[in-house]
C-alpha cells in the first residue's frame, strides 16, 4: 500500500462519529477478503482452482451491510460479496472446500463458489438468474414480520439484475406489503461487458425507487464509515418502523466479470480513476494519517491473516475428493418426508370437488399456525373459484394474503416462507399463469434441497384444464412441464376425497408440490368425503376397476372418461388405475395392471408429444415386455392450443378417440 505522503485521500471519513474501535474493526474485515481474493487468483493461475468471480474494490459494501445487521438477521448475497461471508465468520477452510467443490463445503460438491446457503450463518445464496433473490428475501422479511421479531433481511444485486421482471415484481410486494428488507444494488458499471448505457435510461437507479413509494438512496460505495453510518441509521429505523428501503451503491468492478473474461472493454481512463478510489488503500490511508493505525498494527493484522488463510487452505487441500452414490444423490434431490397417516372419520358429507379442496385447505390452516395462503384475489373474494372464501374471518389477512399480479415474486417469496420455518400454499389464479413464475419454480424450489439442503415447504395449486370453454390461456393442463423437473412433486387427483387428503399431505410434506386441480371438476363431480382432517400417501394410485382384458392408467379428469368407457362396455373386463400423483409415480400398480392385462393404453388430456403418457409407455416397454400383447397405446388431445368454441374444444379432447383406440387394442 501507498504511504500516507503519496496517498490522496478522495474520501473525507470524519463525518461519523466511529469509534477507533469500530474504524479498525472496519479495516481488518476489509482487509480479509481482499487478501483472501489476493491469494485466489494465485491459485487460479496455478491450476489449483477453476474459476473465481472478484469482488475487489468492492469490500466496503459487502462489510458494511454485513456490519449492520445482527447475525441472526438473514442476508441474501451475490458473487462479489466474500466480505459477507467472512464478516459473518464462516470459517475459512469451509469457504475454500466448497471452493474446490469437497464435502467440508456448503453443497456436497454440487454447486460452486457462492451459489449456496447455510442456515447456521443465516445466508442464502444466490442462484444465476439473479431476480428471484430479492423475492426470496421479500419472503423472508413476512416471515420476520408475521413472528413480530423485529428483524430485517438484506439482499444483494447488481445493477444488471435490475433489469429482470423478477426485481421489479419483488420491489412492488415487498413495497405493497410494507416489508422490512434492505435492496441492495451494487452499481459496478457493467454486467459482464455492457455497461450501464446500454441497461438502463435513467440517472440512477435508486430513482425508480419513487416509482415503488419506496425509500431510496445513494450510498458511495466505495467509502466503508459513509456505507457503514448510513446503514447502521437506516436499519436501526427500519427495525422499529417496517418498510422495505432500496440503496444504490456507486462503485466499480475491478476486475472482469470472472477472471477469463478480462476487462478489455473498459476504458483505461476510467478503470485508474476507480482504481484511485480503491476502499482498502485509503481508507488505511486514512487510519494511518489519523494515528489510529499503526505500522506495528498493520504487520499484526496481515501477518494474522496470512496464517488464517494458508492454514485453513492447507486444510481444504488435504481433504480428499469428494464421493458419492447413486442412492446417495437420489437420496438429497428431496427432503426426507415420513408420511403420518391420519385415518379418515367414518362420518361424512357429501361434498363437490371445489368444496372437498376448500375444506381440506381450511383444516390444514387450522392444523398449521404456520401455514400462509398466497395468491391473486384470495382474500376478501375468496379467489376466482371461491376456495378460500370466508377464509380471512377466521384466519385474518397476516395468513391469508392477497398478492399483487406477479407470479414469480410469489413463488419466490414462498421459498423465504420456507427459509424462514413457514409452510405455505400458492393458489395460481390458473394453471396456464405459471409460466410467468416458472423460473423460481424449477430453478430454485426445485433445485434448493438437492443444492444445500434447504427445504422448500411450498405447494402451489394449479387449477387446470379444459371442458369449460375457457380457451387457449386459460385450459391447459401443463403437468408435464413439472414431472420432468427433479426436486418437485406432482399431485392430480380425480375424486372429491383424494383431492381433500392429498392436498393435506402435500402440505404435510416439506417438499415443492405442484397441485393440479381440473375446472371442469370443481362443480360437476360430488362424492361422500370423510367431515375430519386426514391424510393420504403421495405416490400410491387407485384402482378404481378390477379387470384382466384390458388396462386403462389415467389420471385427473381422464378417470372420468374411463369410467365412462366402462359403463358402456359391460362386457370388457377393464383394469383402471387412477394415478393419483405423477410424481412420485407408482410404478408397481402399473406393472400389476400390465402383467394382469398384457394391453394397456394410456390417456391423458395434455397433447401427445412429451406428454408423461410417453414415459410411462417407456417404462411398460422397459420392464414389462413380454408380458405385452398388443402395442402401448396412447390417447391424448390434439397438437394445437386449446380452443374456444365448444365444437373445436371437443375436438381437440380425447374423448371421441378414446372408444375407437379401445377398440383397436381389444382386436389385437
């Protein structure tokens, strides 16, 4: 570092009133991950680690947030922050064996650098499509405010993150909802090689703040006691008075994007004058022009430093390379459920569909006290299907939440719930809206316990389906999309009393579940549904017909056509089997219907290619071959979007082609 004499000091850091105390224990944390990166990009040149995402000329941020919040206060941050980590205390051989992708590490190898989370030092880390971080944190922060325990959470982005839907959805909630969380934007001028011109058209960022009704401000990033006394007034306020706050902090990435990058598109002009404004160098500068910092204490401080990097790197090196199994990977892709049986009441009513899903919804509020409902018009009007009607009377707005029209941010905030010890359920007004919060569905819920063990306690109902003339946007049944995904579950029921005791173990069971529920069901099927709270198994099928002719695997509202099928054919022994759940899938109910049958045809309301028909024909074919004979069949809607009108519609169903694919098989 530069002497004093040589050093122009651009800050003026007596403006707050910091003890030496706080001032030198300013310098040491920054002075920490800016060696420990020091060191990296060593090792990075050695061959010894492959790839390294730089924070420095940066550290005053991280610190300083990291500084101002308790430590039982979650903080949400991003690839330039190892100064949260190491604030926080993480030890060190830690940060490095996750590093190096080793056990010791927060991901059992699975993700790399900073893309993990760890409940013990209260952070949650990034995932690369960036947005779905501030809603996570928006999720966070109700949980803090439903507990009234005072508490804030900050979350990190770049100003190139800001211009993702998921920002701006997430600032509206948290805004709307008054939630105690600190936005944090890092304006380091460009993302990856673009710069600022060319991401956004207004001055600062910090200005759409107005736009939110939001407090906002403009922090130089680069000064550590001007980040560190803003903050400490800021957060001490929004601890006693809730309301989100959103700072842009002006500061510059020194170095590329990650290291291979390079910073050749950045002007040299501009990175000397950044380089001059360096937050380590003057501000120990600046302690050293004061007295405060000696050079005994400077050589005490690096040389402390040195050791506790090089002896914790000789830690991490020394442990093996990491190993697995099979069963072990399979093991942690979801969170281990016991399934409790909760037996069903003898008593019963009879109930429809829609009435069978509100009163199982009800009884699991009632059962869990930390159960939060979610979703467009939920509240007052009781949601478009009127579910939850009647719900806020006996469990209040704080758990009965109505959102604004923004699927992502919702979905996202659920996985906060989930952080924070919630349950909750997510009504998408629709199905076929999902597609606007499909992101943080199959990127983080799905992915979160498998990457750092962390349980995404979230289930989000899907009223789906066509028959009711509603068309292209608002008919589809899009459960394929999600079997497809590991780390989520699938639940499709046909009948009034499954819907009622799988909706209770999906939210039971600490994992993502995707809830489909046919419209065309809601009001036409009734049955006699047992009047208390109980439970049914994920992954076990009903077998709803005995047969030996003929196999038919259906779920939703295709178990009705069966049905409808078998009426008319009194002479055909048909073996129907009600999935129930496609993921887990109850693969030993179909085999047994198979080998009683030797012809199966499978039908499902989704269009044929991609359809989960097809892996289950591959299954059948796999394993259950010779027990074949006549050809899988499948029966499936037509390849097009669902259409209106009532004659398309029929159509485009499965229904008309279903008695001659019967037919067919029977022939064989």
């Amino acid at each position: 570092m530069k002497s004093t004499a040589e050093h122009s000091i651009p800050f003026d850091y007596s403006t707050a009133a910091l003890s030496n105390d706080t001032l030198l224990t300013l310098y040491q944390r920054m002075l920490k991950p800016r060696m420990i990166e020091e060191k990296m990009l060593i090792l990075l040149r050695q061959g010894k680690i492959s790839k390294w995402f730089s924070g420095i000329g940066q550290e005053a941020i991280s610190v300083g947030v990291a500084s101002v919040l308790d430590k039982e206060e979650y903080i949400l941050p991003m690839h330039r922050n190892l100064g949260v980590f190491t604030t926080r205390e993480i030890p060190l051989n830690r940060l490095f064996s996750q590093w190096q992708g080793k056990a010791n590490g927060f991901t059992k190898g699975r993700d790399r650098s900073f893309h993990f989370g760890t409940q013990e030092y209260k952070i949650v880390g990034m995932i690369s499509h960036l947005g779905p971080q501030f809603g996570v944190a928006d999720g966070i922060s109700l949980a803090n405010l439903l507990k009234k325990n005072n508490q804030i959470c900050a979350v990190f982005t770049g100003e190139g993150g800001t211009s993702e839907g998921d920002i701006h959805e997430a600032l509206n909630v948290a805004s709307v909802w008054s939630l105690p969380v600190l936005f944090c934007i890092e304006n380091n001028g460009y993302g990856l090689s673009t710069p600022t011109s060319e991401q956004y058209n207004c001055e600062h960022l910090a200005d759409r703040g107005k736009g939110y009704g939001m407090e906002s401000h403009i922090i130089e990033g680069n000064n550590v006691v001007e980040v560190y006394s803003q903050l400490k007034a800021i957060t001490d306020d929004m601890r006693v008075n809730p309301r989100p706050v959103l700072v842009e902090f002006k500061t510059f990435r020194m170095r590329g994007h990650e290291e291979a990058s390079g910073t050749k598109y950045v002007p040299q002009d501009l990175m000397d004058q950044w380089a001059a404004k360096d937050p380590v160098e003057n501000f120990a500068a600046y302690l050293r022009q004061e007295g405060i910092l000696t050079e005994a204490m400077e050589v005490e401080y690096k040389s402390a430093i040195v050791h506790e990097i090089n002896d914790n790197l000789e830690l991490a090196f020394a442990e093996n390379p990491i190993e697995s199994s099979e069963s072990e990977e399979l093991d942690d892709v979801y969170q281990n459920f016991v399934y409790q049986e909760v037996e069903k009441s003898e008593t019963t009513q009879e109930l429809r569909f829609v009435d069978a899903i509100s009163e199982g919804l009800k009884q699991s509020m009632e059962r869990h006290d930390n159960l939060v409902i979610m979703g467009q018009d939920v509240a007052e009007y009781g949601g478009v299907f009127k579910i939850t009607e009647g719900f806020i009377e006996q469990f209040g707005k704080a758990r009965v939440r109505n959102t604004p029209i923004c699927e992502s941010a919702i979905v996202s905030a659920s996985m906060g719930l989930s952080i924070s010890g919630y349950k909750s359920v997510m009504e998408m007004q629709f199905a076929d809206f999902v597609t606007s919060g499909f992101n943080p569905i199959v990127n983080y819920l799905a992915k979160s316990h498998y990457r750092w063990g962390q349980a995404a306690d979230v289930v989000v109902r899907m009223p789906c389906g066509a028959g009711v003339g509603a068309g292209p946007f608002h008919s589809q049944t899009n459960e394929a999309w999600f079997t497809h995904t590991p780390g989520l579950k699938v639940v499709y029921p046909a009948f009034p009393a499954d819907a009622k005791g799988l909706l209770a173990t999906a939210i039971e069971d600490p994992n993502p579940v995707l809830f489909f529920e046919h419209k065309a069901l809601y009001r036409s099927i009734r049955q006699e549904v047992p009047v208390n709270y109980y439970t049914l198994p994920l992954g076990k099928a009903a077998r709803l017909n005995s047969g030996t002719d003929i196999s038919i695997i259906t779920y939703g509202a295709g178990v009705h056509w069966a049905l409808d099928e078998i009426k008319k054919r009194p002479e055909v022994s048909v073996d129907l089997i009600d999935l129930r759940t496609l993921q887990p899938l109850d693969v030993a109910a179909i085999y047994d219907s198979v080998k009683r049958t030797g012809k199966v045809l499978l039908l499902q309301e989704d269009s044929m290619f991609g359809g989960i028909a097809s892996d289950i024909a591959a299954l059948i074919a796999e394993h259950c071959f010779e027990h074949l004979d006549g050809p899988i069949m499948r029966v499936a809607s037509l390849e097009t979007p669902i259409p209106f009108a009532a004659a398309l519609e029929k159509n485009y169903l499965p229904q008309q082609r279903l008695t001659a694919a019967i037919d067919k098989l029977l022939a064989y």
